[in-house]
C-alpha cells in the first residue's frame, strides 16, 4: 500500500490514504458550520486530502463542551455546502458526531453534566449527573438524528466519537463506568446502541469509528489488550476505525508536543488492525507528521490509512504535494502553539508556520506573482527574514538575503536545541531551502552596514533580538547566562549570543561546575526546556520563577502539567512566587513576592530565560529606512514573525 493509493470505505474512493481528522478550530458561528469552516475545509479538499472529518457535533443539546463547539442540529445547512466541497474536489466528506458527557463543560448552558457515574471531571472537578435510562435513550436517539441529518444534507457518512472526551468511551471503561446496572454489568452496550442506531440511520453510507484502545490507566481503563474484544464487538456496525490513546487522566495524550515521540501509536494501531483481521480499513493517527513515516507505516501493515492532521494544518497542500513536490511541504513541528485551541480564550485554529490556516477568508493569499517585480533586501536570516525572503521570491522579486551569523534560522534553531523542541529546527531547515530554490541570494557571514541598509530602495530589516540586561543585582566575580546562550553552546553552533566557542558542543552548556539555577520571568517554553536540558546532562538544578505554577504560559500547548511531571522526575528543584533578587559567586538571593522574605539558594551559575529584546542598531543608524519585523520591533513569537514577514511583503508591493 502507498500513501497516493485510492482507499473504498462502503462504494465511495478516497483519492488516497491520506484523513484530515476532526479537531477543534472554533470557527463556528454560533454552533453552526460558519463560513470560515467552509473556506478551511475546502483549502484541505483542494489541498489533496483524500478524507476529510469535519468538526465534531453535538448529538444533543445536554453537551456543550466549548462556546463555539457545533451542534447536529444546527449543522444541516453547512453540512450540505460541505458535501458539494467533497463532491467538488473527489474528497469523501464526513461528519464527526458525538457528545463529551462528563468530560463537556456547563459553563454555556448552565446545566449538570451526563455521564454513566457520578465521577468528577479531572480539571474543573465538576460531578456529573449520573445519566438515567431517559438520558440514555435521548442521547442514543441523538445520535441517529445526527446521522440522518448528516445523510440527507449529502456528506458520505458519519464517524462516531470513541476517543478523547467521549461519552461513548465513557461508558465502556471502568474509569467512568461504575453502574450497577446493565450499562455497568455489560459495558458495551451504550456503545453498541449508539452503533447499531447510526449504522440504521446512515443507510449505504460510510460510518467511522474513532476509538480509544488504551486509556493509559491500566488500573480501571481500555487496556490494548482488553480493547481487541471491545473492537470485536463493534466493528460490524462500522466502516473503518481510527485508533487513539488517552483518557479523563491522560488529555494531554491525545495530541501531545513535541515530547513524545511522532508515530508513538502506530504500534497500538498495529495490534488493532492485527486483532481485526482485515474486517475494516485501520487509520493510524498519533503525532504522524512526517509523509516518509507514513509511507513506511502502510508499507510495514501497521494500518491502512492514515490520519494527518496537524500536517495539514501546516501544510494544506499536503496531498497535491505528496504527489508533485515532496521535498517542498512545509513541516509540522509538534508545537500545538496554535492548533490546539479548546480553551475559553476561543483562539481561532491557525499554524505557526501557515498562519494563514483558519484565516483562509481574513487574510490575503501571499503566493502568487507580484505586478512588478521588485529589487529587495533582508537583513536578518532568523524566522522573519527567511519567511520574507521566501513569500518575496515566491512573489517574483528579485532577493537578497543578508545574515551576520554563518547560519540562517536564528534563535529557532536556537530553541530546537531544548527538550522536546528539536523539530522546530525543520521548519527553519525548510525555510531555507526553500528560499535557495526560490533563488534567494542569502549572504551568511556578513554584516550589513548601515549605509548600505539606507542606500537600498527596498528593505525589510529582521535583526532580531539580543539579551536583555539583568534586573537583579550580580556580583563582579559570577556567571550568568542566557538560555540562548546555554542552548547555542550545547549544539556546538556559537551562535550570536553563544559562549565564546571553548564550551562548544558540550552537554551542560561548559558551565561552571556545581548547582545551576534557572531563572524563568516568562513562564514559557525557553527557561524549561533549558532546566529540562541541564537536569538530563546530570546537573542539579532549581528553577526559580515569579508565578504560581511552574510554566504557565505551557497551558496554552497543552504541555503545562506534563512539563511539571517531567521537571519532578527530573529531580529539577522548583522555587515558585519568588524574584530573583541577587548574584553572588555561589548562592543566590530569592524573595517571596507576597511576604517579601528573601532566601538563599546556592548556585555556582545562572541561566537567565527573560526575554531579549530588539536588536534594532541597523534600523536606528539607518534612519529607519525600509520596514522592521520580528524581535527587532518587540519580542515576537514564530507565528507572529511568520505573519509579519508575509504582510510586510505584500506592503511593500502596495506601496
């Protein structure tokens, strides 16, 4: 089997193997399909994927898990402009249907939760309603309705929601499933009452089934093993299975960073297609990015499809791609910065590196050919200039890129050194080159002056950030460096901020010897994965942060609470709620930030994560001439230098 191979689910071809799943992307309007999920899907379908899973519905108005989460019965309208998006571009368009019981949220009906048992939602704490036989046939009921819905609005079938909150798996793991009666004697009864009610409703259309196999609490929980017979029984009421890991104790593992590994359920979905013997197609999903691993994965028989889709969030032609240009797909780097948005922020679904992802309809195409074609300068070869430099030369202008450095990708590769972040340094790999295919003339090494800066009719000035002073006293005789600085040492790439070069390469970083601590102002990736880094190299660390919880920012990726597990096992000492107040040549004074009592911590070293600030020297000498993006104006994430560059660009042609 190959990834571009046509895949039959029940008479309708897939024109590959290739599923964008469903996910969260806050689009709706209201809980109604919007036409912003439109515009998303339909770049996905003409992008190449060969099945598309739209957003999971609500079967019944008792589940409302987040403000913009759609309700079936809202959806007939948007589900019918979709399934002419399917028939439009060969895509087999689906509906994914399902109800979140315990694990929803009343916050937006006001109303108690349904779940099988009275057990309380591991983050809000909530207890739920232990559901009666009337809840029961209601949300069974609900489920047919969707389906009939979703059939006669023309899309080709359903997929039921078994996996990560899922009333459905609720009720088939001991975890949540503690009744006394029949739905607790034969737990897979409200399953199989659900399936039996869809298949009859879906007539000859397909109905998938997305299904945790693992719970990751083999206590109680689905266990690989006990999952087998659980699919046994079910799979004659479905089309195809999607097979997923994680629980009410285990959210997290659903759609975990850059932490674990890419693929880690291949193996799982393995055992599953093995157990069922060829009954129905087995989609693999898990962190797999890459189109190399799954090729490799259908090629070895771990499955039969396979489910992509935070890549094609980065990367919505990755289907057409696949076929035409392989080594041109932009990369999915694990972050979940932006595509992991079930929060009540309600960020709109996006990408750091495709920002234009979930604002198909907001923000302007950037490819394309420019009406004039123009001569013009970038200097700074970090993520902002890079992404100039390409949607530039992609435009048809004629580029030159100019870096001080000998490297292009800045503090990105910088970062890609921490813990769980190595990926990122693909993006900036992809960047590069493909700004070199886009015959960008990139000039590492050099330095550009200011008079050539203010000489050059067009520039765009990307110079990036330097670190920031300390804002805390520090004794003569100490040392204190920036996390850039331990990160660029440890890679061995002596990048701008790295430690003069006798460090290089080695796995502390070359700090001096004794206790390192890390001070962490931010609450972000940075200082963590620097602690995380060090801890593995067998320092001893305490990290030191003004907050309540250790990496709070970490909340929005996902990774909060298993960036605090892996410290702790780490051994990782952790100071909370205190400022870094003093430097000394072994010890460090910390204060309490709401009784104001001051500590002492022995450290023979610092490693400060505050932010750096714009390195904006070239612009001011310039006289401001041309256009500043990135760190250079203020510090910036990928995502926002990524959409900076793009927008500069296209200014520029309208200027």
């Amino acid at each position: 089997m190959r990834l571009t191979d046509p895949l039959t689910l029940r008479g309708r071809a897939a024109p590959n193997r290739l599923m964008f799943g469903p996910h969260e992307t806050n689009l709706g309007l209201g809980r109604a399909i919007s036409h912003r999920h439109l515009a998303y899907y339909e770049r996905r379908a003409a992008g190449g994927a060969g099945t598309i899973v739209v957003e999971e519905a609500s079967v019944h108005p008792s589940d409302w898990p987040y403000e913009r989460a759609p309700l079936a019965t809202e959806c007939a309208e948007g589900w019918s402009d979709l399934a002419e998006i399917g028939r439009r571009h060969g895509t087999v368009m689906l509906a994914a249907i399902g109800h979140s019981g315990g694990q929803g949220s009343s916050a937006f009906n006001q109303a108690a939760l349904w779940a099988p048992s009275g057990v309380p939602e591991v983050n809000t704490r909530e207890v739920p309603k232990v559901m009666e036989q009337g809840d029961i046939d209601e949300v069974v009921a609900g489920f047919g309705d969707a389906t009939r819905l979703a059939v006669a609005a023309g899309l080709d079938g359903v997929e039921v929601n078994a996996g990560q909150h899922s009333l459905v798996r609720q009720f088939l793991s001991g975890l949540t499933n503690m009744r006394g009666d029949d739905y607790g004697a034969d737990k897979a009864r409200f399953a199989r009452e659900v399936l039996e009610t869809v298949r009859s409703a879906a007539g000859e259309r397909i109905v998938g089934l997305r299904f945790s196999a693992d719970e990751l609490a083999p206590w109680a929980g689905i266990t690989p093993e006990a999952a087998g017979e659980v699919l046994a029984g079910l799979v004659g009421f479905v089309d195809y299975v999607v097979v997923v890991r994680g629980a009410i104790f285990s959210v997290a593992a659903t759609r975990p960073d850059g932490h674990d590994p890419a693929g880690f359920n291949l193996d799982l979905a393995k055992t599953m297609r093995d157990g069922l013997n060829g009954a129905v197609p087995v989609f693999a999903q898990g962190s797999i990015v890459d189109v190399d691993m799954a090729a490799a994965a259908l090629a070895d028989g771990k499955c039969d499809a396979v489910e992509m889709t935070r890549a094609q969030i980065a990367e919505p032609d990755l289907g057409r791609k696949l076929v035409e240009a392989p080594e041109t797909i932009r990369p999915c780097v694990l972050c979940n910065q932006m595509c992991k948005v079930r929060d009540n922020r309600n960020p709109l679904v996006t990408c750091i590196g495709e920002p234009r992802s979930g604002h198909e309809t907001v923000d302007p195409d950037c490819e394309g050919w420019a009406r004039e074609p123009l001569d013009l300068t970038v200097v700074g070869g970090g993520v902002a200039g890079l992404e100039a430099a390409r949607v530039a030369a992609g435009r048809g202008h004629r580029v030159r890129l100019v870096e001080r450095s000998d490297r292009c990708g800045g503090v990105l590769r910088t970062a890609a050194t921490g813990a769980g972040r190595s990926r990122l340094a693909a993006l900036a790999d992809w960047l590069e080159a493909e700004c070199r295919r886009l015959d960008v003339r990139i000039d590492t090494g050099t330095e550009a002056t200011a008079d050539e800066v203010a000489a050059a009719e067009h520039v765009i000035v990307a110079t990036g950030g330097r670190a920031s002073e300390p804002g805390y006293d520090v004794a003569a005789d100490v040392t204190v460096r920036t996390v850039a600085e331990v990160l660029d040492a440890i890679a061995g790439t002596g990048g701008s901020d790295a430690v003069g070069g006798d460090a290089a390469g080695e796995p502390d970083g070359g700090l001096p010897a004794g206790p390192v601590l890390v001070w962490d102002p931010i609450g972000g990736p940075w200082a963590i994965s620097a602690a995380e880094v060090l801890a593995h190299a067998g320092r001893e660390v305490t990290l030191v942060t003004p907050d309540l919880i250790v990496g709070t920012m970490l909340s929005l990726s996902g990774d909060l609470a298993p960036a605090n597990v892996r410290l702790q096992q780490l051994g990782v000492t952790l100071v909370k709620r205190a400022k870094l107040r003093a430097v000394r040549s072994t010890e460090v004074d910390v204060e309490d930030r709401f009784r104001g009592e001051t500590r002492t911590i022995k450290a023979a070293c610092v490693v400060d994560g505050s932010h750096r600030l714009p390195d904006h020297d070239v612009w001011d000498a310039a006289g401001g001439h041309g256009t500043r993006i990135g760190d250079c104006v203020a510090p910036r994430s990928v995502h926002e230098a990524v959409l900076e560059a793009r927008r500069a660009v296209l200014a520029l042609e309208e200027a």
